[in-house]
C-alpha cells in the first residue's frame, strides 16, 4: 500500500488547488460534517485558524503532517482516511 502511495505522489506538483488536495479537503469536510462541528470549532480544537481549516478544505493548501494529525484526532478518523483512494493525482 505505502509503494503504490509512493508512486503517486512521486514526482507531485505543489500548485495547489489540484486534484489531490481537493478531494483531501472535502474528505477532511465530510468528517467535519459528520462530526457535527463548524471550521471554527474544527479550527479551535486543533490549534488553528478557520481560515487555514476552510483553505484545506477548498484544496487551496495542503495540511502539513501535524495539522493533518490534529485534524485525525480531533474528528476521530484514522490518518489514512483522509487520503483518497481510487485514482493517480501525478
């Protein structure tokens, strides 16, 4: 699983939006959602600003690793859930 991971990110442009941060952000919106909480209470749990939580959500920025692993605890998702599957995004 890492290595097909690997190879698609491999070689990945950081222009943002793109497919990938895209579809991560509406992941990490529907667990949001589903949580039953705003971007400004999403944003507070996880030590950040609203406006970094809705720009990760629109795909306009990549969460770094600790933003991603504060997202993953507070809305109580694996990590890898917030990665999409099921297409190349080189």
């Amino acid at each position: 699983m890492f290595l097909d991971l690997y190879d698609q990110i491999r070689g990945f442009k950081s222009e943002t939006p793109n497919h990938f941060t895209i579809a991560m952000g509406e992941l990490i919106r529907t667990a949001r959602i589903e949580g039953n909480l705003t971007q400004a209470q999403l944003a507070e749990k996880a030590f950040m600003r609203q406006a970094t939580i809705s720009d990760i959500e629109k795909g306009k920025r990549e969460p770094s690793v600790s933003e991603l692993l504060s997202i993953s605890f507070v809305l109580r998702k694996p990590l890898v859930y917030f990665f999409p599957k099921g297409q190349a995004y080189v």
